[in-house]
C-alpha cells in the first residue's frame, strides 16, 4: 500500500470549513534585462500531458454511507437517529442531495478535475489567516556545526546549486515518474515550486508562476537579488556564490530599520493593503516584482543559540525557526513567507526551509530535501564557473509612515502567534517501520492508531482525526482525508485501557482498527473518501444558489469535521522532520517520518488553550507505542 507523503492541505480544509460556517543601487538595468514568464492566475490547471484519468464523484449513497460511519463516535444514541433521519432525507428521490449530485457530475463533464479549482481557491488563496502557522510548514534539514560564517555561506551557496540542479530534473522531465502500484501519479506540482509566488489580493490571492535563474536572498532583514549564472550564459561555482554572499552581508551588517518582509506573515486582507500601498512607488514595485519573479528565496539567518539549548530541545527550537522564525527579535522579518520555496541556512547550524503551500503538497518538498542533503554530504563539486558573474543588487523599499505603523503591527501579531504556539519535536528511538513491518502491519496504519490511543487516554474522548491521502493518481489531484478517528480506533484505545481485556482482546482490536484505516487509506487515495465529495456537494449549492443543506451545520458533520488531531506523514530518507500548526485551538498537529528504525515525530499546540498540552500528548504517544509494541512482542514470544 502507498500513503500520501503530506500534510497538509488540511490545515485550510479545516479552516476554511469555519470561514463557511460563520463565519544606493537601482533595479531598472535588472528589470528591463530579464527574461522572464510571469502568469497570474488563481487557479492553474493541470495539463495533462500525462493523460491521467479524472477525478471521479462518488456515489452519494456509498458518500453518505461512510460519512456515517466515521461520524458515529461523536453521536449519542438521539444524535445518531436524528442524523440517520436527516440523511436519509439528503437523499431521498428528488430530494436536494440528488440534485446537487448532478449538478457536480455535470461540472465533471467540463473540468479535467472538477475540485482542482475550487479546493485552490477556497483551501488557500481565499483563505484570510496568515500563512504562517495555520497553513505553511516548515522542514527541518540535520543539523551543521559551523565554525565560521564562510561555512555557513558555503553551505548556502551548496544548497543553491542543488536546488538548481534538481530544478533542472523537473525541466528536463528527468524526475522519475511516481507510481502508486500500476497508476502513474500525476507530476505537474513538481513544476510549481520553484519560482512560484503568492500574490496579496483582497478576499483572494493569486499565484504567480516564473522561470529564473536568481534568487532573493534575506540577511538581516534586508533583501537582495543574487544571480546564479554570470552575464557569459554559464552557472557560478560555489566560491562564486559564496564572494555574492559575502557582498550581501557586508552590504547588510545590522537589521533593516523598516523590515517589509514580516508583512508577509500578517492576515491576508491587511498584507494586501500593505502590498498596494507600496505598490504606489515605483522602486517599491520593481523590488515586489524581483522578488515575486525569483525562483526561490535564501535566508542567512541570525544565530539563535543553537548549541546552548538542551539536546532534548534542539528540535523544537530548529522547528520554531522554520515555522515562524521565532518572532520579530529573532528571524521572522528575515522571510517572505509567500515564496513557495525559502531556504534557511542559521549561522549556528539550524537548516531547513519553508514551504508556502497552495501550488503542491509536500512530496516534491520531501525529494528535494533528500537531494540537497545527499549533495552536500557528498560534497558533490560544480565544475562549472562563469567569466563574468553579476553583482547582487539590494531591493530598496520606500516606507511610508502608514506601512511603518502596519510593520510594527505585524510585529505585534507575529510574536503573539510565536509565543502561543507550543511545540515539541522529537525521535521515538526504541523502534521504526522495520519492527512494524515484522508484524505484518502497515507501518502508516499502526502510527495513526498509536495517535489515536494517545488522544483517547489523556481525553477520554473520540478525536477526530485527519490525515491526508494524495490523489494524484488523478490529473491535477491533491488531497482526501483519510477520517482515522473510527468505530474501530475507539474500540481500539478502550480496549487498550481497561484491565480486565486479555492479550488476545487488545491484539484483536489493535488489528481490525489497524485494518479499518488500511481499508480506508485505500479508498480516499482513490478519490473515495468522504470529505471532498461532501465540499463539493455544498460548493455546487452556494454556486446555484441553494440553501446550503442541514447536513453541514448536522452534530455529525461539525463534530467529525472539527479535527483535533491533524496529521501527515512525511518521509525523509535523512533525519529531518517537517512540522506545522494545529488545525483548530484544542487540536494538536502531529508530522512524523517514520524510518527503519526510529520515528521522528513534530507535535505542535496551543498554548492558549487549556485542554492542550504537547508534553502531555508526547508522554501518551510514547506510552501507546511502547504499550503496542510489547503487545506484539508477547504475542512474538507466546507463539515460539
């Protein structure tokens, strides 16, 4: 079986699902040189040159049969018949659910993929929150002991030429194609990370799709374009990149008095106000646009006290620095939060990068990790060099006293959301994905019910539960939820828990729930899932003008919608991690790689919320994996 690699488009899923219910140089000589494609679009859609089939529409009977199913660990015995009643009105004969089911099929006779638009739209660009947090992830790459800052820009200027050579598999068509058993997956949001950008706009933004051979560089909050191939045609050798880098920081020695970059990190409507009132000046338009047409951003950030933090919070601090840059004081105004790709080389040996995540899911993401990682150990050698390299050019703001007020604003907001969001990061060290498969269990499937235990045992309520399942089996295909919160997980932790259940009881229910999320994996990454068909379905009714149906204000659908528990699995050959937000304010997010023998697992919360606390969900998560663990090494031992 194959498992979707990331996260998360559930983070604005979820979210947008409460938006439903409620509520002295000069750029001229560069701008006028370049050659670039610039398109703007809110949606772009996929071509397919791979001729994939279409996303299909479920059945609304098989839909609605699930979504019961996974709903009824939320209902109480009256709740449960209200909404056996409610459902089997949405689809009667003649009833709205029919007529909404062929309005929907009708959109697929002329969409290639009829959620593709919607869900980029409604998931992200519409969505308000920042990007920062609730929606953009961070990946932490292993850490580097840097001995000086030439071997901090080395390792810079390393990570620049890997990107780009993997830039040029995606060019070239030379990333082989991904296959989930005989189904070839669709590649089209390899092409959308490099040189993408989110673009500011009321109400919903855009996306920006470039090709470039320079990068938008940040240190000290100031921002630069740094070209990679001289003014010959050919590509800059390390050293090269590294005399560029130097320049940089010698041009940018303390912080930027007005840092433009944390605005990126505000609510989207008031970035966008910003963003046209810098719009208004010329030089400011020019420095929006180099950096909007850049193929990726590079962040030298400030030493954080990497190597003073006890080892046990290590993570957690490298994870904080890719998710929000620690705040103001620290790196947060050294970012643009709306490049789909900024790297983060820190001078005490933090690396890694954020992901702005509207174009792709973190697949790509994940590959290119372990590429850069596995050039640099290798200490692969460039041979190329130019004659004749570019001298970077630093992107000059005009503020205003209005956009100054709003950068201390953003300030404000950032550290705010800095100081609430608690993480803890970690590795599982007493086994991986190896002893797993030793027991003939799906190694996803078995994590999801470790979670589900954990959250049981230290709420003694159902949680529901979202993980993302890839639909890229279909052209344009991203996400569909896989609903691991089930009749059978519950039964599962309940079991686990009480006294009185004998070995043979506890391993019995640990494999019908590890079965059940298998069975359902299986169904979601084919598009039968339950979540985007029943989105659809009320995305089709606001379009034509209906009432939006009971159902979605229904205890079942709010309560099973509301995840408190969001998770992704992302792999990494290397020992990184990416980490992110929860999805709502009593939730915890849970990212984990799992490996051959040790699982690295980022948990983040809420402080601000009394119900929630990631120490106590990392003891109940280390305790439920040991817990099944020893179950199955008994029952090893019993049968020899």
């Amino acid at each position: 079986m194959t498992v979707c690699y990331v996260k998360l488009k559930h983070c604005n899923m979820i979210r947008g699902i409460k938006i439903w219910n409620s509520k002295g140089f000069t750029l001229e000589p560069y701008i006028t040189s370049l050659q670039l494609v610039s398109n703007y679009t809110s949606a772009k859609a996929a071509s397919n040159v791979q001729q994939l089939p279409r996303l299909p529409v479920p059945k609304l009977e098989d839909t609605l049969h699930k979504f019961f199913k996974t709903a009824q660990p939320f209902l109480n015995d009256e709740e449960y018949s209200n909404t056996s009643n409610l459902l089997e009105d949405f689809a009667s004969v003649g009833g709205i659910g029919h007529k909404l089911q062929n309005l929907l099929e009708d959109r697929a006779t002329k969409h290639q993929n009829w959620l593709e638009e919607w869900w980029l739209n409604t998931a992200y660009l519409g969505y308000r929150d920042p990007v920062v947090v609730f929606s953009s992830p961070g990946l932490v790459f292993p850490f580097r002991k840097f001995n000086s800052q030439t071997e901090q820009l080395q390792y810079a200027a390393k990570t620049l030429l890997a990107a780009f050579d993997y830039k040029s598999l995606i060019d070239n068509n030379e990333i082989p194609v991904e296959m989930m058993g005989k189904s070839p997956l669709d590649m089209s949001q390899y092409k959308k990370i490099f040189g993408t950008c989110r673009i500011p706009q009321p109400n919903r933004d855009k996306l920006s799709y470039n090709d470039s051979k320079y990068v938008t560089v940040i240190h000290n909050n100031h921002l630069f374009h740094l070209d990679l191939w001289g003014n010959d045609g050919k590509r800059l050798s390390v050293d090269q990149i590294v005399q560029g880098l130097i320049k940089i920081v010698a041009a940018s020695p303390s912080p930027a008095k007005d840092a433009v970059g944390i605005l990126t990190s505000e609510n989207r409507d008031t970035w966008a106000k910003a963003y046209q009132l810098l719009s208004k000046d010329a030089e400011n338009r020019r420095s929006l646009l180099d950096v909007e047409r850049s193929a990726a951003v590079l962040c030298l950030d400030a030493p954080c006290g990497l190597w003073r933090t006890k080892e046990e919070d290590q993570r957690s601090l490298a994870a904080a620095h890719t998710i929000h840059g620690a705040g103001s004081n620290a790196n947060g105004a050294n970012r643009w939060f709306d490049k789909t790709i900024q790297f983060i080389v820190g001078a005490d040996g933090i690396t890694g990068l954020t992901y702005e995540h509207s174009p792709a899911e973190g697949q790509p993401i994940a590959i290119l990790t372990d590429y850069i990682i596995n050039y640099i150990d290798k200490n692969t050698v460039s041979e190329e060099s130019s004659s004749s390299p570019i001298e970077p050019v630093q992107l000059k703001f005009t503020v205003t006293s209005e956009v100054s007020r709003m950068i201390d604003e953003a300030k404000y907001n950032l550290d705010k959301l800095v100081g609430d969001l608690e993480l803890n990061c970690f590795q599982f060290g007493q086994y991986g994905k190896n002893f797993i498969k030793s027991q003939k269990l799906s190694p996803d499937s078995y994590l999801q019910m470790a979670m589900q235990y954990a959250f049981y045992r230290l709420h003694k309520t159902p949680g529901a539960h979202y993980e993302s399942a890839a639909t890229r089996m279909y052209v344009g295909g991203r996400t569909e939820t896989i609903r691991s919160c089930s009749v059978e997980s519950i039964e599962f932790a309940k079991t686990m828990l009480q006294e009185k259940a004998t070995a043979k009881e506890k391993l019995n229910a640990l494999k019908k729930a590890v079965s059940a999320h298998k069975d359902y994996t299986v169904m979601a990454l084919q598009g039968f899932g339950v979540d985007r068909h029943l989105l659809g379905l009320k995305l089709i009714a606001v379009e034509n003008g209906f009432e939006v149906p009971k159902l979605y204000s229904d205890p079942a659908y709010t309560r099973s919608a509301h995840m408190r528990i969001s998770t992704s699995q992302v792999a990494c050959k290397c020992d990184g991690f990416m980490c992110y937000g929860p999805l709502v304010d009593n939730g915890y997010a849970t990212c984990y790689n799992p490996r051959n023998d040790d699982v690295n697992f980022a948990t983040a919360a809420f402080r601000a919320h009394p119900d929630t606390s990631c120490e106590a969900y990392r003891q109940a998560l280390e305790s439920s994996l040991r817990d099944m663990h020893d179950l199955l090494l008994q029952n090893t031992q019993s049968k020899l």
